[in-house]
C-alpha cells in the first residue's frame, strides 16, 4: 500500500538537480554569511559553551544554530534557482 502512495506522489515531485560543484558553492557561501551575521543578529550569542578557535564572538550552540540556518537558506536558494532553470 505505501509503495502504491509513493508511486501516485511521485510524478507530482519537482525535480531537484543532483550535487554539483555549484550547488556546493552555493550552500556553502549561503552558510558563511549566516555565520558572519550572525553576531548582529543573535541577542544571546554567547550564552552556552565557548567554540574554540572561531575569531567571531559565537558560542557553540550560536555557531550551529547559523550553520543550520545557513544551509536551510542554501537549500531554498538551490531548489528556486532550479525551479526557474538556473541551475
């Protein structure tokens, strides 16, 4: 029964592009600004556990916290451009 259901959703998935270097590129420069901005925009950015090593004034919940939205964002960016046929 749960194959029949994938098989009916399935012709109603977009197409999403398969790893390249650019989509590599993309999320990741979508992480490092999150990561750089990050320290105007978190109100408690050095709360919790201290990240060695990083320059930026994060902790480390601060510092995954933007990694994570950073991806996300590189997710979103990566899936519009191929939905428009940029990418």
């Amino acid at each position: 029964m749960v194959s029949s259901i994938l098989l009916a959703v399935q012709s109603t998935v977009p197409s999403t592009p398969s790893w390249s270097p650019t989509v590599g590129i993309i999320i990741s420069l979508c992480t490092l600004i999150s990561v750089l901005l990050a320290p105007r925009i978190i109100d408690y950015r050095e709360v919790g556990p201290k990240f060695p090593g990083l320059p930026l004034p994060l902790s480390a919940p601060a510092f995954v916290g933007a990694a994570c939205f950073g991806h996300l964002l590189g997710v979103g960016i990566v899936l519009g451009l191929t939905n428009i046929g940029r990418l």
